[in-house]
C-alpha cells in the first residue's frame, strides 16, 4: 500500500497594525554595515511593501497572547517602516501584511529568510532596465527609481543590448562579466559573434583582446588626425564613434576612417590656402613628413617679432612665479593640484611667447616654402622657410636683393601680393603591402630589409657621434682604403664628402624615434655654437678646445654612415664582394660592433607596424620561439597572421628580441637553421626571381584563403 503523501499547511496571514509590531531578538541580523534602510523606505514610498513580515505572537509569562507581535525575519523592512512613520508618511495604525508563525524556531526563520534569499543574475537585471526604458522610463527616472547613478543605468542597458546569443552563453556561464563588458563596445551583433567565436576556440580571450579585435579597423580617438579634426567635427560630419563605457577609452574609436581621412585633408589644405597668403611659393601638406625631409633644402632666417614693453614684463612676471614656485615646492614630492595646474599654464604662456611670428625677407618667401602637417598631439604644425635647390637666385641677383626689401611677417603676408600663386600640394598615400606566403624560406620583403637597416643607420649614426675615437677610426680607415686599396672605393659605410646619404624608405615610427631626436637635438645645440656665416667658420674651429673638436667632428662624420640595404646597389652590399673583400654592410657591421651598438638600447622594439604585420606567419612564430620559447609559440600558432601579429607584438615587448638586420653581426658564429623553423634570414644578394615572388601575392587574399 502507498503511503499517502502529508500535505503541508502554509502559516495563515493577517494584516496587523504598525504599532503592534515589535523588532524581535531572534533576528540573525546584527551587522548593520552595508544596509540602507533610507533606499527600502522610498522604495517602500512608491510601490507600497511588496514582501509580507515574518511575525510571531508575544506571550506574557503564563504563555498568554499579548496582543503585540515580534518580527524574527523582515528586520530591514520594519525599520524601513519605522522611518517613514518618524517621517509622518505613514500613520502608526496602518495594517501592515503579515505571516504569522507558531511552530519552528524563530533564529531559524531570519536564517532561512536571509540565506534562501537569491539576488537576480546580472543578465536578468541587465534586460529588465531595458525593458523599463522601453516601457517610457528614462534613464534618470530608472537610476532614481533603483538607487543608482545614471552612469549605471547607462552600462546595464548597453550590456543588454549585446548579442543575445552572448547573452546566452553568459547566462550558461561560458563567459565571465568582464569579457560580456569587452563585447559592449560595438553594437555589431554579427561582428561580437564572429570574434567569441575566435576568441572562445583559441583561449585567447581576455576583455582587453575582445576590444582589440572588435576595434582593429577604427582609429582611436587619441589618434593625432581624431585630435586635429575635433570629435564633434567628425560626428557631425556623420562619422560613428566606438564608446566604452567601463574601460577609460581616450575618446572612443572612430569607425568612418576614410571620412576622418578626407576631414584631415580638407582641414590642412585649408590651413594650408590661409598661410599661402604670406606669399610663399610653395606649400607641401602632409599629415606627417618623413623623417629627414628637409635634407637638401637651404633654410632661410627669419627674425622674431619684437616684443612690446608690455609682453617683455608679462615674461619676467611669469618667470618669476615659474622659478618661486619651482623653489617653494621642491622637495615636495606631489605638487598640489592647483600649483601643477599653475605651473602648466605658465610654461603654455611662455611657449606662446617663444612661438610668435617670424618675420622674413619678402625675396626669401617669393622662393621658399613650408611644410604644412600634424604634430604628436594633433596639433597644426607649420614650418616656414624652406628653400628647393632649384628655387635659388643665381648670386647677382641675390645680392642685388639682399637691400632692396624691407621683410614681412611670416604671419602677415608677403609684401608683393599677386606676384604668383602658391603651389600647394598635398603628399602621402597607401602604405606598401606585402605578402603573407607561407613559404618559411621566402626572403624579408626588400622594403622592409630597408626600413630594418634604416633604423640600424639612424642608430648607428647616433652612437658613432657620442663615440669620438671611433669615429677618428672610422674615418681614417676610409681614408686609408681611399688612398692604398685599388678595390676599396666602395668599401666603406661612411660615405665620407661629406654628403648625407638619403634614406629610400620612411620606416614606420623612424622620425621619432630616440635616435632622431638625440641626432637632432645635438645638431641643433651645435648651430647654437657656429657663427652664421662661413667666413668665420675658420676661427671660430680654431677657439674650439680638441674635447669640442673631437665631439664636432664625430657628429659631422656620423651623417656620411650609410648602413641602408638598398636592392639597386647589391653590389655594393653583399656578404662578400667580387674580389673578397668586406662590402659597405659588413663595414657597417664592423662599425656597430666596434661601438657596442645595441638596437634595443636605442628604442626599437618589434610591432605589427615595423616588423611583425610584414612578414610570414613562421616568421613571428619563430620570433615568439626565439624570445620566449616553444609553449609561448604555441599560443598563437592557430590565429590568422593579423591577429597573431598583434599577439605577437604583446609577447616580444621588453623581450629584447630583434631581427637579423638589426643584431650584432659575429663574423665567426656560423649559420643557424633548424628544421621546421622559418630558417635563416636570406642573404642579400638572393635571386630576383625570389624578390618578385615576394611582392605578388595579395596579403588579404592569403589571409581570406586559411
């Protein structure tokens, strides 16, 4: 016989006025901390006590009803209670719902209470505030209504608004908070999908890589070109920014880059028509010039607007309070907030007085030029004063000129007006692509051999300069090959005439690199120091002590150093030439050894941009294996050669690992290739049957094909 189930019976509730309640002592809750009873008790004001009080009878001493109620669970709403009614928004008397319990333990009814009580999952709450805006709520009314800020409000309902198939699997618990919030950047529900499918199979799936790859065609608003057009010039235009609301964003991204692109130019060509009122006869506008552009060009001098009495006692004012503060804080290690600020509105002051207009020779600017772009910060950068080997006067009529002209501000125009029309042009274009053949043994692509040794040139000039007796060295040694060897005309890096020989590529990030700006602040220091005409260039040589002669004509000898592979001149940069003997880079690789040049010391650091998005995938991974080992290899070996580019470049950084064409050459260590690597670099003088084989293939076909 089946025993027949015992039906349970549910404590009976009534409603019992306010004042008949009493706060029990069997309440579990003790600790207050954390518990605001001010937020239940505006709740409790707009939607009336949605959950009843757990009470149980008082009894007096023979076990009789005193007509008075304890509350063992529900402690937080009774206080909720207790406030309003000290707040006369509830009389004393209102029934309050109540469950009223006999049997059990009361401790053992707030345990219950509080224990068994489940919170709603975050994704629940996340569609239920989208579901009260799309019910009318704003979302001020939805932060005021459940006591959070709007900035909350803001992030739950853009977290409701990503894929629900992601959602999905949130709710599974097949992804965590964090990388739900990573996928909140874009409302591309397909794009959100394909990248949890990449990231979700390789385990390569932390928030900062999901916003990686969800961004990876947009262009951040920290960008110098987003920071030159304005945001709001950009969106207005009808341009799409990328927000995140939980991660510090630097502005977003910017999705429209071919818009942002045209907005950039339009604005510097615009700038570019007011400043070719000054008369110049050319103007070049670029959003960044190559490092070096103005080798070549004679630069003609101007002289600073004078300075009123006014501005003149406005800069001793301020360097006054710049050197008072600088004295009365230093040995303060955080500048208070309000000094700092001052001290930076003073250095903008003085930095505007140092930048005033530049006056020029009328003459100077009918034959000169300037180069229009961005600098770092994204601001206009304009540098006047440029003259084109062709554009030169021949000498009589030069110095017929040289009187004839009062000068003109370079700000304010020429004085011949419509004498010619500004040529303006606008230089840049599409970076070089190249291939991405899975050929392990396919050479470096020429261009980026060039780029690698264009660094390694820049580098070495830069530590031959700081290296006196060396650079004596070096250039006796050329002057020796010159003068005894019958086949050494070629056989020196220095190009000794002095002529500056030419970098044939711009490589990614080389105008400002350290060595770039160390080569250019030292030569400026010394034009300081030289007399402006070549007359007294003699004597002026002369008063220099031999320390100062030394370190002059290390600097100058380190602008002949050519250690740049160039394709056109392979015989004249091979390991070996025809006769045997060392070529121009072995002299280069003698040169950098001699100084202890190191690559890694002087800046250069792998990236997608100057090395790893420009070679094949065995490369980077054998890059990866080089500087961390075969596990970290592993860990990108399945990814598409953009995306393991990227990785990789976060796995080298502070590794020290350089490619070939940048690490010190031992003549005596032998060729290393292990089987199943991506083997040696090539050598120079490969076949040109290879190196076109390396420029064919589409590397966006090769990537759609894996």
């Amino acid at each position: 016989m089946t025993k027949a189930v015992q039906k349970i019976t549910l404590s009976p509730s009534r409603d019992i006025p306010f004042n008949k309640l009493v706060l029990s002592q069997s309440n579990v809750r003790r600790v207050k901390a954390g518990v605001s009873i001010e937020q239940l008790a505006e709740s409790i004001a707009q939607r009336t006590l949605l959950q009843s009080l757990s009470v149980r009878a008082v009894v007096d001493a023979d076990g009789n009803e005193t007509g008075m109620f304890e509350v063992p669970a529900g402690g937080r709403r009774y206080r909720a209670l207790e406030l309003l009614v000290k707040q006369k928004r509830m009389s004393k008397t209102q029934a309050v719902p109540c469950v009223v319990r006999e049997g059990g333990i009361a401790e053992d009814d707030s345990v219950a209470e509080n224990d068994e009580r489940v919170g709603l999952h975050p994704l629940d709450q996340f569609r239920a505030f989208q579901t009260l805006r799309d019910l009318g709520m704003s979302e001020e009314d939805i932060a005021a209504r459940h006591f959070v800020n709007p900035a909350t409000v803001k992030q739950r309902l853009r977290l409701a608004s990503v894929s629900p198939k992601l959602h999905e699997v949130y709710a599974e618990d097949g992804m965590t908070l964090e990388q739900l919030m990573a996928f909140s950047v874009t409302a591309d529900h397909a794009h959100q999908e394909q990248v949890w499918q990449n990231v979700s199979r390789s385990g390569y799936d932390e928030p900062y890589q999901i916003r990686r790859l969800l961004t990876e065609k947009t262009v951040r608003g920290s960008d110098r070109r987003a920071q030159f057009v304005g945001l709001d010039t950009y969106q207005h235009a009808g341009g799409g920014v990328l927000r995140d609301l939980f991660e510090h964003d630097d502005g977003g991204w910017l999705q429209d880059v071919v818009l942002l692109d045209r907005l950039v130019t339009e604005k510097l060509k615009a700038e570019a028509e007011t400043i070719a009122a000054e008369g110049w006869k050319w103007i070049s506008v670029a959003v960044e010039f190559s490092y070096g552009h103005t080798q070549g060009l004679r630069e003609i001098d101007g002289k600073p607007v004078d300075l009123s009495p006014e501005e003149q006692a406005t800069i001793d004012a301020l360097n006054a309070e710049q050197t008072k503060l600088e004295t009365d804080y230093q040995d303060v290690d955080d500048l208070p907030d309000e000094i700092d600020q001052r001290l930076g509105e003073i250095e903008a002051a003085l930095t505007a007085f140092e930048e005033r207009s530049i006056i020029y020779d009328p003459v100077d600017i009918s034959r000169a030029g300037v180069f229009v772009s961005i600098d770092s910060e994204g601001r206009l950068s304009v540098d006047r004063g440029y003259v084109r080997p062709e554009d030169e006067a021949p000498q009589e009529d030069a110095a017929v000129g040289q009187d004839a002209h009062t000068p003109s501000s370079g700000g304010q125009g020429s004085s011949n007006p419509g004498v010619q029309r500004t040529a303006i042009s606008v230089a840049g274009g599409a970076a070089d692509t190249e291939d991405d053949d899975e050929d392990a043994a396919r050479p470096l692509p020429d261009r980026l051999i060039i780029e690698l040794t264009a660094h390694r040139t820049l580098a070495l000039r830069d530590a031959l300069a700081e290296n006196a007796a060396i650079a004596f060295q070096a250039v006796l040694h050329n002057f020796v090959l010159t003068a005894f060897y019958r086949f050494a005309s070629s056989g020196s890096c220095l190009e000794i005439g002095l002529r500056t020989p030419n970098f044939p590529a711009q490589a990614p990030g080389l105008r400002e690199s350290a060595s770039a700006k160390a080569v250019e602040a030292r030569h400026e220091s010394w034009k300081a120091r030289l007399p402006k005409g070549e007359n007294d260039l003699w004597d002026a040589l002369t008063a220099l002590d031999g320390a100062a002669q030394a370190s002059l004509f290390a600097h100058c000898a380190s602008f002949a150093v050519n250690a740049v592979y160039e394709p056109a001149n392979r015989y004249n940069q091979g390991r070996v030439s025809a006769h045997g003997v060392r070529t121009r880079l072995d002299q280069a690789d003698v040169l950098a050894r001699a100084i202890g040049l190191d690559m890694v010391q002087a800046g250069w650091r792998p990236t997608v941009d100057n090395y790893l998005g420009r070679v094949t995938k065995p490369r980077i991974l054998e890059a990866v294996r080089e500087a961390k080992g075969e596990s970290s290899a592993q860990l990108i070996d399945h990814l598409k050669k953009a995306d393991m580019a990227k990785e990789a470049e976060r796995l080298l950084d502070g590794s020290g690992w350089l490619p070939e064409p940048l690490r010190l050459v031992d003549p005596d260590a032998a060729p290393v290739g292990q089987e199943g690597e991506a083997g040696p670099l090539p050598e120079f003088l490969a076949g040109d049957e290879d190196r076109e084989n390396a420029g064919d293939d589409d590397p966006q076909q090769l990537d759609a094909a894996e």
